[in-house]
C-alpha cells in the first residue's frame, strides 16, 4: 500500500476529534468487546450531554475511530503473518459498506485502499486520495466510459463477462495501460443462509459461471489468447456465508489459478483477488469471525494461494466497519397499542433499511439508554421500537424485551457502522442524519462530523425543487 507525506491532512476530518500530535488513550485494546462497549457507552452519554443528539438532531450515527484504526491493523496483521515477507498483497475496503470521504481518508491512513462498483464511488475514494495502484473496480455493468477512465488512470479492472472481456480487447489494443486486468468468476459453490448476498449460487448474475459447460476451457483460453490478463477474482458471498463455504470458493479460484499457469507455462496470473465477505456477529459485542481466523484457515486449506508466488488482494467492507458504528435516536413518544409498549423515535427504515424491510435476515442488538445517555436499567419488558416513516413495518424491532423506554430516553442500534446510517433511503423524503467520529482522550470524548446532517434546502434541491422546478409546465 503506497502512502504520501499528506496522509494526516488527508484524514483530518475525523482526526479533528484528536488533539495535534496525540493518540487517543482507548488504542491500546481496543479489540476488547469490554473495551468497545465502554467507549460506547461513554460516547453515547457524551453526545447527549454535548448536543450532538437532541431535540434538534434525533438521530445521528457515530463511528468508534479508535476501533476502525484498529480493525484495519487487525486485518493487515492478519495476513502480513500468513504469508512470506514480501508478498504484495491489497486490502481494498469496499466503498459501498460505508461510502464516507473521511472514513475513506482515515482508512487509507491505515493502509487500506478501495473497491468501487460505480462511477459514484470512484469519485468517493479518489476525493478520499486513493490512488489508482490502491483501487480496483468491480461491478457487473461497467459502462465503456467507466472502462476508458479506469484503464486511464491505472486503475485495476476485474472483467465480469466475455462481452466485457471483449469490450476490455478493443480498448487495451487502442491506448496503452498501466491497469492490471483480471477476469472475475463465479466457482458455483452454493448460497448462504441470505440468498440476496449469496454470490457463487449456480444462476448467480456474477462472474463467468465455472461449472457451466464449457466455461472452464473458455475461462483458460481467454488468458492464453491475452497476455495483459493477469489477475483472477472471485466473490462467494457476503453476510451470511460461512468461513468453510469461502475458503471453498477461494480454493476453486486458486486450482483454476493453477490450471491457467501451468497451460500456459509461464506465471501468466500472477494475483488473486479473494474478494471479502467475512460474515459479522451480530449477536454480541465479540468480534467473529476474525480476519486472523479466516487468514489461518486459507493457510491450512489453500497453503498455495499465501506461499508468496501470487499477490493478493481482499475487498473486506462490513467486518472492517460494522462494529464500529452506533445508530443513536432519541425516543420522541412512548405509548402503548393492544397492550404492548411503542417507543417511537426518529430512526427506522431511512437509516436500518435492511432490518426494516428484512428483519428475520438482518436483526439488530438495541440498547436502552435514558435521557441523559446513560444505560437504562429496570426490569425488561417486550416492546416495539418503532421508525418515524409512514407504514407498519417502520420497526427496528418487535416486542424487544428492554428497560421500559419513556419520552426522552434514548436508543442505540448496535453494530451498524457498514450498510446502515451512511447508505440513505429517502422514504417521507426524511433527512440524511449527521454522522460523528468519535475518539476518548481519558474521560473527554471528543466529536467531528463525517458528514453534516442533511438540511430541507438540499431535500428540495435533490427533488427537482431548484432551476427546474417549473421544467414540467412548458411541455
């Protein structure tokens, strides 16, 4: 991973929340649950004493910088110990798990670079500093501008399919690159318990399907015919997936891998893009699987892959992030319907789309907290914590036993650091919440914002409401 002598400057958005040249003192253990719990904690209690959520800002999302600082040497660590020195290996953190400028900026400090799928989020990790030898692009419908312009910069392009590969033929041939291409694949290795995030089923939209006929002989020919092919990628599957069925589907990658190398008699591929997908434990404060216990296991599995002959890339995104992430909304009305207790607060299906919509597959851990951020106490009683939007289903959970929640008190969704707070849903056109970084220095807990919470001008703005608002009359 390159680093230039800015990487401070560029991070500073959320390093505002340190003093000039101090380390925050959570650091040290900062992989504890213990440890993470306290700062959270403190860090909700702090937000309500500072304004940060209040009667103005109901809901707001707060991202632990001591532990996403820490989860980025925890995966770097992870595989720098399973493979020689040396070996060139890539963290690209998937910039659609959490798609922040700043956190782009403090991850990039840490040594990770960036996946992109879209236009959108090259923007994102190129705003962040990035630089194309750090990024790599994936997305199954890349447009040929979308091609043109990572070829351009370097960047490294994963092909998803033949007419891609064919469109990537005409453009190596008409302009030189320093863009490292690779071939993606689909080893149809089955789903996981999420269907929708199951990515290597047999009629999976991604990746040149493995087991199809004739696909394996057309995948080696398409690298004898191009010598500039010289990476193979392959994505099994997301949350929900278990480390046995990934370490499979790497494995399928590494034998093809193989196959292709020795066919063509020479190291024609030369890295392996193992993807991400590292499932989180949603259940508890504990980290698990680990990125250590996932590097040791392809060591075992795939000795090969990490014996220092093939780069590596990884293109983590939830397990970096989704621990450090607090969903924090104040609760606006407690009541009562046939019986059962409803908190109603300001957070539901704009920032937990997935919980809302989803809420067997994606289950959130809620905390009582009461109106002066402390842990609330008292007997547990089911209840409903409901969303501010305009259907029945707007419930972050359902007869949840917890401290009996009251006007004023707080609640605060657990492990939501990645797919949640900073990916918005515009439902009742409801605003973006302000998102804080967050670091302690012995009992202050300092605050800077990732991103401002979003204001009704720019809602009406987004909603045709500027020079256009009058396009519609002139037709």
């Amino acid at each position: 991973m390159a680093h230039d002598e800015d990487d401070e400057q560029q991070t500073q958005d959320l390093r505002a929340a340190a003093a000039p040249g101090t380390t925050p003192a959570a650091v040290p253990g900062t992989t504890s649950a213990a440890d993470r719990a306290d700062r959270r904690d403190q860090a909700v209690r702090a937000a309500v004493e500072q304004g940060v959520v209040g009667p103005a800002a109901p809901v707001v999302g707060l991202l632990d910088i001591a532990g996403i600082r820490a989860s980025a040497a925890a995966l770097r660590a992870a595989f720098e110990a399973a493979t020689p020195p040396g070996t060139p290996v890539l963290h690209a953190f998937a910039v659609k798990a959490t798609p922040l400028v700043p956190v782009l900026r403090l991850l990039r400090a840490a040594g990770i670079g960036a996946e992109v799928a879209s236009p959108g989020e090259l923007a994102l990790a190129r705003a962040a500093g990035v630089t194309p030898a750090d990024t790599v692009l994936d997305s199954p419908a890349k447009s040929p501008a979308e091609l043109r312009q990572a070829l351009a910069l370097g960047i490294a392009v994963n092909a998803d399919n033949p007419q891609e590969l064919a469109r990537l033929d005409a453009l190596v041939q008409s302009a030189p690159t320093a863009s490292p291409v690779g071939l993606r694949v689909n080893p149809q290795i089955g789903g996981g318990s999420i269907g929708a995030l199951s990515t290597a089923t047999a009629t999976s939209k991604f990746g040149v399907p493995l087991l199809d006929e004739g696909a394996r002989q057309w995948v080696i020919q398409a690298f004898l015919d191009r010598p500039w092919l010289t990476r193979l990628h392959a994505h099994s599957g997301s949350q929900g997936m278990p480390l046995e069925m990934m370490v499979r589907g790497v494995s399928a990658t590494y034998e093809l891998a193989e196959e292709v190398n020795e066919r063509a008699g020479r190291r024609q591929i030369d890295t392996i893009d193992i993807g991400g997908g590292l499932p989180v434990n949603f259940g508890s404060d504990e980290e698990s699987p680990t990125h250590a216990q996932y590097a040791r296991r392809l060591k075992a599995r795939v000795p090969g892959l990490l014996d220092g002959r093939y780069g590596l890339v990884t293109e983590f995104g939830r397990s970096l992030l989704a621990k450090h992430g607090t969903l924090l909304a104040r609760v606006e009305y407690a009541k009562k319907a046939g019986g059962r207790p409803v908190a109603v607060t300001h957070a539901g299906v704009q920032v937990a789309t997935r919980t809302v919509y989803a809420p067997l597959s994606w289950p959130l851990r809620i905390t009582a907290y009461d109106t002066k951020g402390r842990p609330k106490t008292g007997p547990a009683v089911g209840q409903d914590v409901a969303g501010p939007a305009c259907f029945a289903g707007d419930l972050l959970a359902e007869n949840r036993p917890l401290p009996l929640l009251e006007q004023g008190d707080h609640i605060a969704a657990l492990d939501t650091g990645a797919y949640y707070f900073a990916q918005h849903y515009s439902y009742n056109s409801l605003v973006r919440p302000g998102i804080y970084g967050f670091a302690l220095h012995g009992d202050e807990v300092r605050f800077a914002a990732a991103r401002e919470p979003q204001t009704l001008d720019e809602i009406v703005a987004e909603s045709g409401g500027g020079s256009e608002r009058d396009a519609l009359r002139y037709l």
